[in-house]
C-alpha cells in the first residue's frame, strides 16, 4: 500500500508553524511517506498577517502557495509527491479543501468574500471536495462546534493534532451516522511532532485530482494511526 499524508502545514504559510515546507518533505520521505498534501491555513485563517494585508490578490495568492511551493521543489528533488490544498476555516469548523489550485484561486478572488456556503457550493462546482478535519475538537481558540454535513464530503476521523482521543471517537461516531468518508491526518506544525498520521492508499497517487477521486469513490485504503491501531 501508500502512505500520504493529508493534513499540515508550513511555517512560510502558516502563522502557528515552525517547520518549513522543506523540512517537512525531508522529514516525510525519511520516514516511508509516498507523498504529502499541504494544507496551510487559508486566508481566512491562521496564515501569517503580512499575507492577509497583502493588497495585490496574485501576490498574495504567490505568498500563500509558498510554503507548499518550498515543500514541491523538495519533494521533486528527493521523490517524493508534494500536493496543494488548504485549510478553510468557518467560524468553529475548518474545512479541508482539494482540487483547487492557483489557476482558480487566482480566477477566483471573490472566494474572501463568499460566505462558507457559497464557497462550498463553489468549490464543488468546481470539483473540489471537503473534509471537515477535527470537527469535535475542544480548544481554547474554539469557541463552538459546528457541524456541517450537508456541506462536506468526508470526516476526518483520526487527528493527530487532538488532545484526547475522544474528539477522534465522536469523529468517527459523526462519519459513520451520515456514510462520510473517513480520513486521517497529523495536523503537523513542526518537526518535531510525532503523533503521524494520514491515509494508505491501493494505488499510488500521482496529483490532487487522485486523491479528490479516492475521496469520491470512497477508496481510500485505511487511517495511518500512530499507535498502530487498525
């Protein structure tokens, strides 16, 4: 099988990241990955300010991919894939989106000014898919959760990133009432962060278009725990 991971992010991107996007695709590809997808903060979210601020939206497009750029030039250098994707945030939920790249979010600047469930009727339209990450998650910067199956098309069920195990089991308990697809990842920030997570797969992925397919057609293989549960 192939192990990718779906979740993390970059410190060019990210305002709460310390490892850079070459760094995580080295770590990666020394620890077995097949291939990682960054999912920086979007800019409705924790990116870092100066790219919030930036006026000029192809620049500011160029400053958000750039952690995922550094990732994608290492990752070509030493084999391993690197995809894009980012983490929407709504108010409580942040949502997982893949399948749009620069071309649309350079197409796209009215997404900022879309409300989330417009930009999810867009992004589907536009064949993307969402998955709602840590959605039970309780933390200080969380002052609710949201739930918002009609909107999403998967779950992700194993967070690396969660304090207790039981934000993962009501996770799980919510994918399996609505049918979602169930994912997981590591919600990596830094080097040094050992809960690794992420999905295998039976057939490698060779771009983002295959990963939104195995999430369509529900064949992703099985989570990657880190304490090596089934």
């Amino acid at each position: 099988m192939f192990k990718y991971e779906t979740h993390m992010h970059t410190a060019e991107t990210s305002a709460c990241a310390s490892a850079t996007g070459k760094e995580q695709a080295d770590r990666y590809k020394e620890l077995g990955y097949d291939g990682i997808i960054i999912t920086d903060h979007f800019l409705n979210g924790n990116c870092h300010q100066e790219i919030k601020d930036c006026d000029d939206w192809e620049k500011k497009v160029d400053m958000f991919m750039s952690g995922y750029e550094a990732a994608k030039a290492e990752g070509d250098r030493i084999g391993l894939k690197v995809f894009f994707g980012f983490e929407y945030c709504h108010w409580g939920a942040d949502i997982l989106t893949y399948g749009l790249g620069r071309d649309w979010l350079l197409a796209h600047p009215e997404c900022m000014e879309l409300n989330f469930y417009d930009f999810s009727k867009l992004a589907h339209e536009s064949g993307a898919v969402l998955i709602h990450a840590h959605p039970f998650r309780e933390a200080g910067y969380l002052q609710e959760i949201k739930l918002v199956p009609q909107w999403i098309d998967g779950v992700e069920v194993y967070n690396g990133g969660n304090a207790e195990q039981v934000y993962n089991d009501r996770a799980k308990w919510f994918a399996e009432q609505y049918g979602f697809v169930q994912a997981g990842g590591s919600d990596n920030h830094h080097t040094w962060w050992n809960k690794l997570s992420g999905i295998y797969t039976d057939k490698p992925l060779m771009s983002i278009d295959d990963y939104v397919k195995a999430i369509k057609n529900n064949t992703i293989a099985g989570i990657i725990y880190p304490d090596g549960k089934e």
